[in-house]
C-alpha cells in the first residue's frame, strides 16, 4: 500500500527530534490530545472514477482507501493499519493537514462503471491519536455503452488453438446477454455461418464465454461476430448497448476476431495405396500412388517456395542379402485429379525385388495445410510391391531333357529325359519324375512371382536331406540310390519367358550319374539347362541308352554322390 509507512515514520522521526531540541525545564504529564472528528462524504460520481471527501477537526494526517469488496464494513478495518496504508484496495492516499479542513480526494484508477464500491477514511492529530474509522459506499455511474477489452485466447493468425476452444470476452464493465442476444461463428472453408444457442453462453460480471456450436477441422480460421446488443450494461430503465462486431476475411485481410486451429499431421492408410500393396506387379518400374480423400498441394513455405528435399520420398529394392536406396527427386514427383500423389522411379527394379516406399512428414498438404505424417515401409511391413514375373505354372508342364555337367572334362554329355506334371492337390507345386531316370516321382514347388522351380530334399534319419530315388541301375540287390545336393537342402531352377530351366552354379556338388564307358560323371544341379521338348518331338541330344549303367561311384568326397542306401 504504496510508501505510507516510510510517510508515517518520517514525519514521527521529525517531530521526535524537534521535541528533543526543546528544553524540558521540569517534568510534565504526558497527556495525549484527544482523538479527532472526522466525517466522510461523496462529492461526485463518474463512469469510471469517485471523489470523496473528508473533514477533520484537528491538524494532523488523513488516510483514505476504495476497495471493491463491498463486503467489508467500518468494523472490520483496523484504524492504525489504515492510518498507515496497509489495507489492501484499489487505491488510497494520505494527506497531511495543518488545520482542521476538508481533504478532497478521486479515485479514478480500476474502476468501473456501474461498479460499487467501498470507501474508508481515518484521521489522527499531531499526536498519533486517529479517529473511528469511517465507511462509504459508492457506485460508479454508467453513461456509455460497454466495449470489449480483451479476449482469452487473444486473437492471432497463428495455427495454435485446439478444435474445440472457446472465446472468453472481457469488456468493460459487468454485462448481461440483451433481450435477442446473437453471437455468430464462421470459418473459412465453411460458407454457413454458424449462430451460437443462446442458453449455452455464460456470464460472470464482464466476463462473457462463447462456445462453439461445431467442432472445426484441424488448420481451419474460426470467426467470432456479434450484432449490436448482444450485449447491454445494467443502467436501469434502458440499458446501453454493445457495438456489433464483424469478423472474417475482407479484400483478403483478416478482420475483426480471428483464431485458427492447431495443425495436426493427418495419416496416410496403406489401403489408400496403388497399385494395391502386398500385390504381385509385373512392370518393374511402376508408378507408385497414393489417392487422398480430398485434395492435396505440395508444401510450401511462407513465401510459397517448395519444402520438398530429395530423399523425403524413398523407394527401396529388397534383393537378397543387399538393398538398393532411391532417393526420390521433386521432379519424379506429381499430383494428378488434385487428391493422387504419384511417385515414379527412377530406376528399373529386377524382377524377384520387393519394393517398398517411405515418405516423409510435411510432403503434400491438405487444403487446411495440414502436413501428410511420415509414413513408413520396408519389405515385411507397410506399403510394398512384388515385382513378379507373372509366370503361371502350365508354362513348366511338358518334357524336359536335362543337360548336365560333365566330369573329368572330356565330353561325357549323358542327358536325361523328365516330365513334369500338374500336382493336382496343390496348385503351387508340381511332379516331376525321370531324374537320373528314375520312376520315383518327386515333388517340387513351382513360384511364378520368382520364376523359380524348387526342389527340397527332406531331413533323413541320418542327419542328411536326401531323397529316396529307388534302384535306379536295376541290378536287383535290393539297394536304393538317393537324390541330394552337398551342403544344401534344395536346389532350385530358374524359369525364362520360354519356359526353360537352368540351374545356378552356387551349389559344389550334388547326386551324380557315373558312366562306366565313358568313365566319368554327369551332374545335373551344378550350372545344368532344362530344355523343353515340344510336343511329340525327342530331343536329339537324349541318350539315356548310350551308355551302360552302373551303381553310383562312391569317391572320396564327402557325401557328393548318390549314396546307395
């Protein structure tokens, strides 16, 4: 309560020390002067200030405070505590007085109009001695309609309010809803505006609060208006009304009241994706799009210029054991039909490759620009592509001469005749028989998307993968000779477009077929070719009848022949 204690103990401090210079000639009584009369009264009211004025009999100091707690009376105000300004108000004053005389004070400071208030004065002598506390009560007047001080969120062209806020307004003075009270809420991307029911807004002194009657989409402009009397003061009789206000976008300026919506990044779905994810494609430099539910734009910043990077949008090729990144560029970049962001690539995948893509937070916008959020793939999970051969398993089904490869290196070109059929319980497998000419059938599984024909040899009591071919030289012992590769499980054939075969050499060793006139051997899963036969014709190169059979050579290497078992 501003310097009153320094003010009181100053002027104690003086007259202390003029007393002290005078000379005591004897001892006299101590008798303080009795306390002072004082009487507090209003001299004028306005809008937003009161004068008041005190009367004292005596010289001495006057103390006067307003505060808006009109619950307080002159019994609960402590009188040294005024004398020294310590009670809590919206303004006080002390003044000295040489003799008994009217002191006039105005508050005008915090207050408001049509408000009431509490005054309280007290008065003391030159000896300390102060008066009963005196109490007015006082009311501003009210001439001229309430205005709008503040809002709470203020207004700002910044995205940062969350869907549902509300508007808190601060006027000027306590205020009540008018007879027809209209508060209004539009939106820039909603032509409708949007009239505010009545019973749902609330009034607390000059408080008013208005809710919104709908839930804004995330990045949209909210609007507040009102018509004039929305509303009034509380003057009696015919109260002052509030100004209309009008808010929106006028010759492209915001005007008036104006919030917008924080922006959130709104997800990308991977069924939005084409062509469909998870599927088989054939072109193996395919476009990739994505189709929005609504339209879309490439980010830009505050001047309009692209935010895109290279690399906000990547394509990875899954081949076994590596991976190959694409950084896609803007310019392989494009929306179609206004909502179809299309990606295309800048480099042919090979075909068996997975393909995925990654794009990035903040790519497109939407039109409340709102960023697209980060979207992520890889091989297993997310958006992906099969780049397929496309291949359909009647092209394998026919006769095969298998050429081998021949050991030690003069010609020993034995070749064998197979046949594959349909596998009539599973239509991803077929049969195969005449390998090493034998009559056992054995299975093997046919994959279009790779173009692969894979043959697995099954774990034997053993410990090896082998499978049982029966007595392939026929000689009636009774043993059996086995199918395997040495150090693998399978082996696997790859398929062309004219539904021939061929074997890779990643594989040491495998089952061989020994001649003994040729004293050699012949392997048909190390760099061997499947040619197929056409219909009704043999091929020239068979000579299963060439040479005389005999059982399988067991050589020194380890487990790369066909055991007898």
């Amino acid at each position: 309560m501003k310097n009153i204690i320094i003010k009181i103990t100053t002027v104690l401090f003086l007259g202390l020390l003029i007393m002290g210079c005078e000379k005591w000639d004897e001892y006299e009584s101590a008798d303080l002067a009795s306390a002072p009369e004082a009487t507090l009264s209003l001299v004028a009211v306005q809008d937003s200030a009161v004068t008041v004025s005190v009367n004292t009999n005596v010289a001495g100091y006057v103390s006067i405070v307003i505060t808006d707690d009109t619950t307080l009376t002159a019994a609960d105000i402590d009188g040294e505590l005024l004398l020294i300004g310590n009670i809590d108000g919206l303004g006080d004053t002390l003044v000295g007085v040489e003799s008994a005389q009217a002191v006039q004070h105005t508050f005008k400071t915090d207050l408001t109009q049509n408000m009431p208030y509490m005054v309280f004065a007290v008065a003391s002598n030159g000896d300390g001695v102060y008066s009963a506390v005196k109490e007015l009560k006082v009311q501003t007047d009210d001439s001229y309609a309430p205005y709008l001080v503040s809002t709470t969120p203020s207004k700002s062209p910044d995205a940062e309010q969350e869907n549902s806020f509300s508007v808190e307004l601060k006027f000027s003075e306590p205020v009540q809803l008018g007879e027809a009270p209209v508060f209004k809420f539009s939106y820039y991307f909603d032509d409708e505006e949007h009239v505010v029911d009545a019973d749902t807004i609330t009034v607390d002194g000059n408080l008013v609060t208005v809710y919104q009657s709908k839930v804004p989409h995330n990045g949209e402009w909210v609007f507040l208006s009102w018509e004039e009397g929305a509303v009034t003061d509380f003057l009696a009789g015919t109260p002052n009304k509030v100004e209309a206000q009008t808010s929106g976008v006028v010759e492209a300026e915001l005007t008036g009241l104006y919030w917008r919506v924080q922006h959130v990044p709104f997800e990308m779905s991977v069924e939005s994706f084409m062509p469909e994810a998870g599927s088989a494609v054939s072109d193996n430099q395919f476009d990739i799009m994505y189709k929005f539910p609504y339209a879309v734009s490439f980010a830009t910043d505050d001047e309009g210029d692209p935010v895109y990077e290279d690399g906000d949008v990547t394509v990875v090729f899954w081949k076994e054991g590596k991976q190959v990144i694409l950084e896609i560029p803007s310019g392989n970049l494009s929306i179609t039909n206004d909502s179809t962001l299309v990606i295309a690539l800048t480099e042919a995948a090979s075909y068996g490759d997975w393909v995925s893509v990654s794009i990035a937070e903040g790519v497109v916008v939407d039109m409340y620009e709102n960023p697209n959020a980060a979207f992520e793939s890889d091989n297993e999970s997310g958006a992906n592509w099969l780049v397929s051969y496309g291949y359909t398993r009647d092209m394998i089904i026919g006769t095969y001469t298998i050429f081998g490869v021949s050991h030690p290196a003069f010609d020993f070109d034995e070749s064998f005749e197979v046949t594959i059929e349909e596998d009539t319980e599973n239509e991803n497998q077929v049969i195969v028989t005449g390998m090493y000419y034998s009559d056992v059938p054995i299975t093997a599984v046919f994959d279009g998307d790779f173009a692969t024909l894979t043959f697995n040899f099954p774990l034997q009591d053993d410990g090896y993968n082998w499978i049982d071919i029966g007595d392939i030289y026929g000689d009636g012992d009774g043993s059996t000779n086995s199918l395997e590769v040495y150090g693998d499980d399978h082996f696997v054939c790859q398929i062309d477009a004219d539904g021939n075969m061929s074997t890779g050499d990643e594989y040491w060793w495998g089952s061989y077929y020994y001649g003994v006139d040729a004293d050699g051997w012949n392997n048909i899963f190390v760099a061997s070719t499947w040619t197929k036969m056409e219909s009704g014709v043999e091929a020239s190169a068979l000579k299963s009848g060439s040479l005389d059979k005999k059982k399988i050579l067991h050589s020194g290497i380890p487990r790369i022949k066909m055991n007898e078992k």
